[in-house]
C-alpha cells in the first residue's frame, strides 16, 4: 500500500469504531460482520477515486453508524437462556467448585468458562487465573495457618525423627502478613466472580436503545 | 425499514447461519469480487411459510378494518 490517503484513514477509523462496538458478541460472529463490512467498503469505493474524501464520507453515512450495526448484531445473535444457565454454572464453580469437589470442580468451571461465547479471551484469562482453584487456596492456607498458628516448624533434614517447633508466645496469633495474604486470595475470585457476572450481565441486556 | 445499509449485515448472517441464504464468490468487472447471497431451500420454503402467515394476519386485519368502516 502507498501513502494512506485521508481516505483510507476515514475507512481504517471506521472499522476500528466497529470493531470496538461489535465487543462482547461471540468472536466468529464479531470476524464475520468486519469481513462483511470491508468487502462492502471494497466493493463500493472501486467505483470511486482512490482519495476521494467525500465519496467515502457519503458511503460510510450509508453504512451507518458503527453503534447502530453493533445494536443489531447484539439484537441478532441475543443470548438464548440455555447459555446463560452453563455461564452461571460456570461462575459458581470456578469460585467454590474446587471446594465442594476439590480441584475437580474448579477445573469443570473452567472448561465451562473456556467453552462460553459470553466472555472475551481477556475475561476468560483473568477467570482462570485469579485465582487458581477459586476458594480452595485460601481455604486450603487458612486451615494450615490455623493449625500451627504462629509456629515454626524446623525439619533437621537429616534421617533422625526430631523436629523442633518453636511457637510464638500464646502460639494462636496469625501473621498480619499472612492474614493478609488470606483475605487478599479470599477477595480476588469474589471480585473476579463479580467482574464476570458483570460482563454476563451486560452482554444478556439486550439491545433496547 | 433497514436504518442503515450495514445493519444487513447481522441479519444476513443470522439467516445464514439459521441456513436461510448461502453465499458465494463471483469475479466483478468493475472491482474486488463480489458475494452474493442466494436463498436455499430451506430459505425459501421459510419464506412461503412468512407469506402465507402474512396474507392471513393480513386479511385478518382487512375484514376488522372493513367490518368497522
């Protein structure tokens, strides 16, 4: 390609205003419109010059408003109810799945998430990495903390059977580090089971307006 | 009806994937080639299924409206 025209930049910003409205419609569908929609520009701009400004301005008012296209497409391809039970299915697993089944159960959630049309890749990364088994890890170093609260435990490493365990005077305190370490891991899948409620939500309103 | 010509294109690809219309690839003289949708079977016979219902829903309407005029 030669020098983009001014042309050029008016086709390239109104695809990517599509591209960005078109978000959170599953990806296939998402590729599909701005193929579609190129070709459209393609095919009508061979019958004009290269740079003319207008005659792109004039088709692009024709195709319409990026929005307007998105609010159809959503309105197209809404969300049917047998999705939104899997989604569902899948948030509760991911945050207690792997304590009711351990490990198992977050692991389904994940499967369920990944198979979701509802989430973008980005969504389904943060779902599945924070935080690796959902519950499970703070419930998990919650009860070991609160066993040998407080206690350090000295393996001597060699084949003797003696291990030394030095506590902490009264022994039941827990580390404010370690208190925090639990509630953060506690927070961060609540707030990402929010987050992607959240996503779930606004991708199920249809488009209204 | 149709606000904007690119609101088609959705609709377009719902009945393609509902497999109402297909589409194809032929060369254009006067630029890129162009694709052309087609209704299929299927889509056809959807479409003498939306007139029938439309001519009575359309008659319906007729005989209220004359029997009130």
């Amino acid at each position: 390609m030669t020098m983009a025209s001014k042309a050029d930049t008016l086709v390239a910003d109104y695809l990517k205003r599509l591209n960005m409205e078109l978000r959170g419609l599953p990806r296939a569908r998402r590729r599909e419109l701005l193929e579609e929609i190129s070709e459209h520009i393609a095919e009508a701009r061979a019958g004009l010059e290269a740079d003319d400004e207008a005659g792109v301005r004039t088709l692009l008012d024709r195709l319409g408003d990026p929005a307007d296209i998105a609010a159809e497409a959503r309105e197209r391809f809404g969300v049917r109810e047998r999705a939104g039970v899997r989604d569902v299915v899948a948030l509760v697993l991911l945050l207690v799945g792997g304590v009711v089944l351990p490990v198992i159960g977050w692991v389904i959630g994940v499967v369920l998430l990944w198979i979701s049309e509802a989430w973008s890749t980005r969504d389904k990364l943060i779902g599945t990495l924070v935080v690796p088994g959902g519950l499970l890890v703070p419930l998990g170093l919650g009860l070991v903390s609160g066993e040998s609260a407080g206690c350090i435990e000295i393996s001597s490493g060699g084949p003797g059977p003696r291990t030394a365990r030095t506590c902490d005077a009264g022994g039941g305190g827990i580390e404010p580090l370690e208190l925090a370490l639990v509630i953060l891991l506690v927070l961060a899948p609540l707030v990402t089971t929010v987050y992607l409620a959240a996503r779930l939500r606004r991708r199920q309103v249809p488009a209204a307006a | 009806m149709v606000t904007s010509e690119g609101t088609i294109y959705p609709l377009l690809s719902r009945l393609r994937r509902d497999g109402l219309v297909e589409s194809s690839w032929q060369e254009s003289s006067s630029g890129p080639p162009r694709r052309y949708y087609r209704l299929t079977d299927a889509g056809r016979a959807a479409l003498e299924g939306f007139k029938l219902e439309w001519r009575r829903f359309r008659d319906a309407v007729d005989h209220f409206v004359e029997r009130t005029a």
